[in-house]
C-alpha cells in the first residue's frame, strides 16, 4: 500500500485517465473490534463498484473487465493489519493503486475519467510527513515518519554503510591521541555521500528533515554538504543502529514542541485578522472564500467533519445519508485552499472556540 505523497506523485494522479478511473474510498480502523469489519465493507465496496461500471453504458466490455481485474488485484494487496483511519483505492485501464490515509473518509465510490485525490491530500497534510535522519561514522539511516511513529525507510540509497574505520594503533600509542571517527577522511567522504544521496530524496520528497546522532556527526554532516543545513538537529546517537522505538522517542519532545509552537502561531494569526477585519469561519463562509481564491490560512481542528448539502450560493448543514449530500466538504476546501497557495494547519480539537471546527485568514 502506498503512502508518500510527492508532488510528482500527486501530479501523476491527478492527470486525466481513459474512461472508467474508479475511485474506492472506506473508512478503516486501527484496532479491535472496529476493524473487524473492515474487510467487509471493503469486498462490498469494490462489488459495488464493479456494479457500476456493468451499467454504465459509456463502459465498454473490454475496459470493463480490465479495470474490473485491476480492482481485484487491488483488493488483494491491502494490508488490513496493518490499516490506518481510511483507505483508497484507485483503478483505471492497465493500472491500480492503494493508498492507506491516516486521516477517515467517507465511503464513496467514483466513476470518472480522474481519480478521486481531495482526501488522500487532505490526509497527508493532516499527517504532517517527516524524515529522520540517523548519523552515525559507519552507517546512515532514514527513518519516515507520520503521526505516531516512524519506519525505516529502505529507498533512495538508505540506508548507507561503511565498515569500521582503521586507525593505526601504533600511531596511537606513539603520540598518545585519542583517534576520533569524526576526524577520520574516510568519515568525511562517507557523510558527503550521504549528503549528496540526502539531497536527491529531498528534491523528489520534500518535507520537514530531522537529524539525530553525536555533536560531533552533526557537524561533519553540515560540513560536508548542504542538504541537511535547515534541519533541525537532534543530539542523540546510536539510533542508526536503533530501533524505530527509539528514535520515535527521542524525536517526539521536539515534534510535539514545534507543535505547541505551531498552534500558538496559528491563534496569533487568527486574533491578529479578527482585528483587520480578515477572518472567516464555518464551512459556508470558508468554501465560498476558498473558490474565490481568498484564503491565506485556513486552520482546521483535526477531527472535525461535517455533511452539507449545496443549495446553490450557500452550503447547508445537513445528516449523513441524504440525497446530495457532501461528506467530505472539510478535505474539499483543504485541497481547494492548497491548490490557491494557502497555508493549511490542522490544530488540536476545541481549539478554534467559537469558529464552528475551522476558521481562515484571509487574503483581502
């Protein structure tokens, strides 16, 4: 299942499909008992799907029975032990993808020429995405991280070894030095190729970069490239050897301050704009500005959703399972806002007070 969601990858998805691209969207559970379902609802789903598309007349046979195998070759690689809050898969002639998202969506399936990417967006911007870096004298390793953990991550050149440096004991003992593997070349050159391969994953999947390990690394590190120059800097070794326990627990104080930061930030701004005149909230007012390209930062609290029904000019608030409805209005306006060039920050639930789950600086 797929969860890195690069620009490349996302512009890929985005481009027009040969008609049918199917779009599964089920929300999915981490644990017992709610994820006893999961496999259920998600073989009914695909049926479902498969349904639409032998009644669709614009359908062909030969496309229908291709993207109707894609779907089952689809379903067989989801991993449900290994599930999240949500799961989507997309099919399409001579192609599938199934893409777990840490954040629920609706269920919802989707015949188009395009695939269906709002709430995988919505997702990863929830998520928050983050590299770890763990530097050692004699192996690198890159770590991915999400909300609540991190996975060593084995792409990219990661991770890199080099064996045991060779100091001269006679050396040693002739002018009694100490011998550091920092001080080492062959270190050196061993960290410029990290940098260099660091700086290739960066250029492909940027996001936020943490790197771990002695004084001493982080220095060598800096110096010998520039890839890791706006990191932030955790002083922590051994946990290029580690496990992914530890270095989620070393670099979890430092994730959630920034965090505290973040949303402290984020309150600043939103009270600064009450003030200018310059603050919107509530989904109605937020999805009008959102299309009109308004929205300069949009704040949303983390679980909040709502089911609106369009009456034309205004969205209305309405219950789950009436006709025209719209279960995913909040990941639409975030996909809307970051497609403007707005800055999306999800924030603790309650946050926000009064402003109804989500509430937006504007533009002008």
């Amino acid at each position: 299942m797929e969860h890195d969601l690069s620009p490349a990858t996302l512009a890929e998805l985005r481009r027009p499909r040969p008609y049918p691209a199917v779009s599964v969207l089920t929300p999915t559970h981490r644990r017992d008992p709610l994820n006893a379902q999961d496999a259920v609802r998600l073989r009914n789903a695909v049926a479902e799907a498969k349904k639409k598309l032998e009644s669709d007349p614009a359908v062909t046979r030969d496309r229908r029975v291709d993207v109707a195998r894609q779907l089952d070759q689809a379903l067989a690689e989801v991993d449900l032990a290994h599930s999240e809050d949500g799961l989507a898969i997309f099919a399409a002639p001579g192609e599938h993808q199934v893409w777990s998202l840490a954040r629920t969506v609706p269920e919802r399936i989707v015949v188009s020429d395009t695939f269906l990417t709002r709430n995988l967006v919505s997702a990863h911007t929830a998520e928050r995405p983050f590299w770890v870096l763990s530097v050692s004298a004699d192996r690198v390793t890159l770590w991915n991280g999400g909300v609540d953990r991190v996975v060593e991550e084995r792409s990219g050149g990661f991770p890199l070894n080099r064996e045991a440096p060779n100091f001269d004991p006679e050396r040693q003992e002739r002018i009694g030095d100490q011998p550091s593997s920092f001080r080492d070349e062959g270190t050196r050159r061993f960290l410029r190729d990290a940098d260099t391969a660091l700086g290739r994953l960066l250029r492909d999947h940027p996001r936020p970069l943490y790197v771990t390990g002695e004084p001493a690394a982080l220095s060598l590190l800096c110096e010998a490239g520039s890839a890791a120059k706006d990191a932030v800097h955790v002083q922590h070794g051994g946990l290029a050897h580690g496990t992914p326990e530890a270095v989620w627990q070393a670099v979890r104080p430092v994730l959630e301050s920034e965090a505290r930061k973040r949303t402290e930030d984020v309150a600043r701004s939103l009270e600064s704009a009450r003030g200018r005149k310059e603050f919107a909230a509530g989904v109605d007012e937020l999805w009008q500005s959102a299309r009109e390209g308004r929205v300069r930062l949009l704040a949303v609290e983390e679980n909040y959703r709502i089911t609106v029904r369009d009456a034309g000019d205004h969205l209305i608030v309405t219950g789950d399972g009436e006709l025209d409805t719209r279960e995913d209005i909040v990941d639409e306006i975030v996909e809307q806002c970051l497609e403007t060039g707005a800055e999306v920050r999800f924030v603790p639930d309650g946050m926000l007070g009064d402003a109804d789950g989500m509430a937006g600086v504007l533009r002008y």
